[in-house]
C-alpha cells in the first residue's frame, strides 16, 4: 500500500483531537483512502503536552523545522491559530510544494488571497474545512455540491459561544454580565472574550464563506461587525413575546442592485426560522440558492474531536489528491464583487426605549419616525417605574440610513429619556 | 475553453429542472468549472414537453440512442426513474466510457453493486447526490467531509410527501385520510401513494445512505419497513402531550454488538431533536459520527430545481474530472457488515389501546408487560365512551421480540379489547 505523510504543527485543542482521530479510526481512514496516512512529525511549542493526547512522545518536538524541511512529509496540518508564526509556517510549507490543511480562521481572512496564490503557484492543495463551523461539513458542500446555484443569501450561526451565552440568558432570564463569567468559569469562553464576544471570530468566518459563496476576495472592512455586549435579558423577553429569538448572526446576501451586503451582529430570527432553535455551542449556516431554495448545515462549530473531523477529512482530501498527482480546482475569483454602502443595508429594526409616560409621547415618536420614512409593525409597551414606560417596537423593511435618522431626531425629544437598544431583525 | 458534452435522458420534473438550472446558471457554472458545458442532447418518451421547459425543440427527442450511441456526449444524466429501461439506458452510457449522473433511487438500491463495478470496469464516474434528499448536499460530506469518522448513527426525514401529511395532520388534528386526500389534489401526493407512504421511496433512500456511511452492500430485506398509513390523529395528539412529534424515519445504527439495525417506520421524536421541527416537504438527515459528534443536513428533498441543483452539482464534478482524466476513487466495500437480527433490535415503543375500564385492568397489563420483561415509562389514561377507556404508554428501551411477546400476552386479555396503535420511540 502506498503511503502519504502528514505534519502537524499545533498539539492545542484542535491538534490534539486531530492526532485522535487520525489514531482512533487509522484502520477506516486507510482503507477509505486506500493507503497508508502516517503522522510523521508534530511541533508545538510546549512538547509536555504530548502526554495528555497519548502521543508518543518520539513524534513530538518543538522544533517546526523538523515538519517543514522534511522533503518527506507530503502534507502540513497548521493548527497553532492566529497570524505569526502560522502565516510563515504556512508559505514556507506550500512553497516547499506540500499541501496544506489549515483551520485558521484568522489567517485565512486575513491572508487568504496570498495563500491561495501561494498553493496556486507551487501547484499544491489549500483546504480549511475545519476553519468554519467546527466539524459540519459546509466549505466543500458550499463549493462543490451547490456549485449549480447562484448564491442568493447566507445566515448562519458561527460563534458557540455567544450561541452558548445567549441560549443561557433566554433560558434563564440572566443578564449578559453573569452568564459571561459563568461560562468563563466553566471553560465556555475565554477570559479575554473579546474575540467571541465583540464578533470578531464571527467575522473572520463570515469573511471565508462569503467568498465562496458569491465568487468574491472579501476584505474584513466590508463586514459591519456588532457584537452582543448589549444585548439585555429585557431584549431577549420582548423578542420571545413577539415570536422571536436573539442571536449573533452572520449575514451576506446579494441585494436588489446586486450588491453584496455583509454584517455580523445581534438579530432576530423568527421562531419558525431553522437557525432560532439553534442552542448552546452548536453552529448551523443557512444558504439560500435561486435552485436548491434553502438548506442548512448544523453540528459542533468547535471542540477538539468536531473541528479534528473536519481537519482529518481535508488531510484525506490532499492524500487523495498527491497519490493522484492532482489538486483540487479553485478558480480564483477574478474581480472583487460590488458591495452595498452601509446607508443602504435594508432590515427591520427593532428599538427598545425610556420614555416619559406622558399624553403625546408615542405621538412625537412616531412623528420622528414618519419624517425619516420608518415605518413601524408592532409595538408592546410596559409600565415601569418613576413615571416612565418601557416600549419596545419593530419597523417594517427599512435603510440603515433611515434608522440613524430617526435616532438623531430621539435625541432631540424631551419625552425620549434613554434608547437602550437598536437590534436588527433578520431571516423573514 | 475546454468543452465538456452532456445528454440528458428524461424530461420530468428533475430533468426539466436540471435543464433550467444549467442553462439559467451557464455563465456561473461555467465560470467555476473552467470550461464550457454544453447539453448536447436530450431524449424523452414525450418531446411535447419541450416547451413547458423552454428547451429548444432541436435539442429533444424521443431517440435515447442519440445520447447513448453519441461518441462527443462525455457525461449522461439519467433522469427518468424506475428500473427499466433506466437500467439498461445507465449500463450502456458506463459501457460506452461515459459518465453518468442519476437521481435513480430505485435502480441504485435495487442495483447499486453491478452499477458500481461496472462504472469501475469503465474507469468512469457514477454519481447520485440527486438520490437523496433532493437538492441536501449529503452524499458527497457523508463520503468524503466526514471520511475520518466511524459513523454510529443515521436518522433522517427522506420523504417529503409523508412528511407534508404527517405535519398537516400534527398542525390540524386531522386524520391520515383526509389529509392524504388533500395532498392527492394539491399534486403533493401521487393517485398511486404506495411508494411514499407504505415507506418504499424512503427504504431506497436508506439503502444508499446507510451503504455509504456503513461501508457497506445494503439489501431492501436488510431494511424493515412500515408505512404511515396507521398512523391516527390521536396518536399524534398523544404524542404532543408527552412532547414528541411523530415523523417517518430512516434509521440505519451500529448497536452495542457492532451489528447493523435498519429501519423505516413512523417515530416519536421528542421535541428537542432538531428532526422534530423538520415541518411540510422539508428532509432532513442527522449523523453521528464518533468525532463530528452530531450534526444535520435540511433541505427540499425533491422539486425541480432543488433535485436538479443535486444534479448539476454531479455534473460539474463529472466534467471537472473528465477535463482532468480522473474520476472519483470509490473503494468498494470488501464486506458486508453482519446485521442485527430483527427481533434483538432495540428501542422503546410506545402503544395506544382500548381497555374495558374496570378495576384491574392496568393490573393485568402491566403484568403481561412484566412477564415478557418490559417495563413502562409513562402512561396517559383517558376515559372514552361505552365503559372503556384509551391508554397510551411508552416504554423504556427494550427489545422486538420482548415487544412482540406482549402484544400476543394482551390478545390473551380479555379487559383488551384492541391494541391501536404501536409506534417506536427514537432520537433520545
């Protein structure tokens, strides 16, 4: 049988799962390819680890030299994560003529057009499965198997934990702050979250989906980015008595004009909706095609094992593809696609407010609205305290530049004492 | 640009739609596969239903041998269904050293193996995303995203006419009948259902899916079956009551003893299985894998266009290795996997019955139950007419043939005067 062998740089979460699943099921995997998948060599920078993986500690260095100057390793998995030193690991490897299977998310967003041309001119595969959604299957589905479809609108669900977070809350009725440090305590999320929770990690894998889906390089700049710091255990009760769930979402669609709109942020999503029943740390992506209509992905979005599945399914991939003497076909996206001005982004809005429980004050709400051309589709309103009413109320379709309009005139009211929270409402 | 040729045999619902979707998607699709493809011929028993798909007469007619025995035709679609004279139509095009795309569910269950060696002996492609689920990616992840898995489960909704009568009569208590009725008018169901809801359509559906994620030959007899056809109003609404939903499912699992159980029959689902909330046409497939862990496909699982997005996504495939003299390396299972005797099959069950309401009745079924070792998990009691009443319990898990022994211990009872209903619990 022949042979092809791989080098893991990385033994973290996803390293280790990886090397797990390459040992548990090395019997099936080879017999599925149809050769022999060796681990050659591992490099990480705390070896001590290698331990806790059952990994014999002979594969394992510190050294990355020893997987990328290796002219018999055929493949690298690069799962350290982050910029430096997986972006020169990862182009000293595919300039070296290995294939690459990668689950940086960061990177890819960030480089991704230089690694692809990079795997392009040393004629060697690139793969990331593992970089979107954990384990679920979803790049190649996504590229290959909807290759037929004009991509019309992706909305998913990427982040586990602010989907972890924001099931809690609604669960349980807690607010933001408590929930974030519980699962702070208990492993969920970093300590410094920032990445979750201020949505970056969200917009790195919005980024490398919404390439594929619509054929476009696409810069992190043209992803509006919102983060569910805000969102209060109030929002998320009005949004369940009209029929809604909140979560983070990650939004590309092709507008009218054909212009691509792209965001990450907090939205409702009607109950009836396949991603608002999506719980905990799990992620989905759903994709709306002008022939398959609507399909969804669902599954684990992290976790040593899940994202391992993912990575171990592309390393099968790039062996396939050496004892073939091929690589896989990616044909660059030649111009970069038009996108929307923010101004224009169309959604529905939904605003909760302060304001002062006095005769006319709905009035001059609504007049501000009328002016901007914001029309409204539903409105509960709630005493509280001290003289004030709490409102809650959503728009019909409306612009980006409409809403802004109309919080600038709240802010001349006298009625208007506080707008606690602007949300999007989204997959309707 | 390279020029791949395909010919389409079939002009239904799928052929017409995968004909729309390429020539709708031309410029795109081929943008992405870097060559032109072009459909060369078309042949139907019935060329008048050119027009209703805007093909263009010249293009059709009702000569099969003008795909078949066309040397420039490199890839055939096969989109007529059934076995004959699909079957002989498939073996001509592999025989003849072109690749063939097809939606057959019937002639793949019922012929996959000689299909596959011939194909093999060919040295061509013989794909079928088409088959199963309509437009859901899920051969092509199943086969080859989640390649480093060892599968342990499939669960799925495969037939979208069923599940459109069952979540009709779940939303308006209506009784299969009726509702079959409705669906027959609507053009949801066809005058002669048997193939939909006595289950065959999904037990072919199963067979392929389970074959690929078991590495296995599947055999129809390995498969049980039972349709909707028994399934009532009430047991529906009781089902609601103790939270579940009732769906057909195809189940296909590895048990404890490492043995294959498959089945398709109606099921209790409970309401937090992502299956459960699969409403109307929709399908959908949950896999658990032993390092993605759990993870769902959703989608139309038939229609024109979502059935040719399936379609067209193979041919792409196709042509993209044809331009690169390959074709997809599909390792033929060695043996077939030992499966688990019907009888051993595990599974909680759940049973509706009219009981004469009188002092120890439950008494004496509970000790038949008792006698042949089951043991019951909840029960709902309600009072009906005539001095009877309705009972409906479920079971903790337990086995067919525990099962079979009490329905033949309550045909002993006298105080049973009719076992309704007896439906299978799964997704828990």
């Amino acid at each position: 049988m022949k042979k092809v062998s791989v080098g893991i740089l990385g033994l973290g979460t996803v390293g280790g799962g990886t090397f797990e699943v390459l040992r548990q099921n090395k019997e099936l995997i080879e017999k599925r390819l149809g050769a022999h998948l060796e681990i050659k060599a591992i490099a990480t920078r705390t070896p001590s680890r290698a331990a806790s993986w059952n990994c014999p500690s002979e594969l394992v260095s510190n050294n990355p030299d020893l997987v990328l100057n290796d002219p018999e390793i055929d493949i690298v998995a690069e799962l350290i994560g982050g910029i430096e030193p997986a972006r020169d690991f990862v182009l000293r490897a595919l300039r070296s003529g290995k294939s690459v299977v990668t689950a940086n998310k960061e990177l890819l967003a960030k480089h991704g057009p230089l690694l692809r041309q990079v795997a392009d001119e040393n004629s060697v595969d690139l793969l990331f499965e593992g970089a979107v959604g954990g384990g679920i299957p979803l790049i190649k589905p996504l590229r290959e198997s909807l290759a037929g479809n004009r991509i019309e609108e992706v909305l998913a669900i990427l982040n586990g934990t602010t989907n972890f977070i924001l099931s809690k809350m609604t669960r349980e009725g807690a607010d933001y702050h408590a929930v974030l440090a519980e699962a702070q305590a208990l492993g969920y999320a970093e300590a410094e979250p920032s990445s979750d929770v201020d949505g970056f990690d969200t917009q790195y894998k919005l980024a490398i989906v919404a390439g594929i889906a619509f054929d476009t390089p696409v810069d992190l700049d043209d992803i509006f980015r919102e983060g569910i710091t805000k969102v209060s255990a109030r929002d998320i009760e009005y949004a369940a008595e009209l029929g809604y769930a909140i979560k983070l979402v990650a939004l590309a669609r092709r507008a009218e004009s054909s212009a691509l709109e792209m965001r990450v942020h907090p939205a409702l999503l009607p109950h009836s909706h396949p991603l608002a029943s999506v719980g905990d740390a799990f992620n989905a992506i759903w994709v709306r095609g002008d022939a398959v209509g609507e399909t969804m992905f669902y599954g684990r979005g992290a976790g040593a094992h899940p994202t391992g599945s993912a990575v171990v399914g592309d390393l099968i991939e790039a062996a396939r593809n050496r004892l073939r003497g091929i690589r896989n076909i990616d044909h660059a996206p030649e111009h970069k696609a038009v996108m929307l001005p923010f101004d224009e982004a169309q959604t529905r809005f939904c605003v909760r407010m302060q304001v002062k429980d006095r005769p006319g004050a709905i009035a001059q709400i609504a007049g501000v609205l009328g002016d901007s051309g914001v029309s409204i589709e539903s409105i509960v309103q709630k005493k509280t305290e001290h003289g004030e009413a709490e409102i809650f109320w959503m728009t019909h379709d409306t612009t980006q530049s409409a809403m802004d309009q109309s919080l600038k005139g709240f802010a001349q009211l006298e009625v208007v004492r506080e707008v606690s929270s602007v949300l999007r409402v989204e997959g309707e």
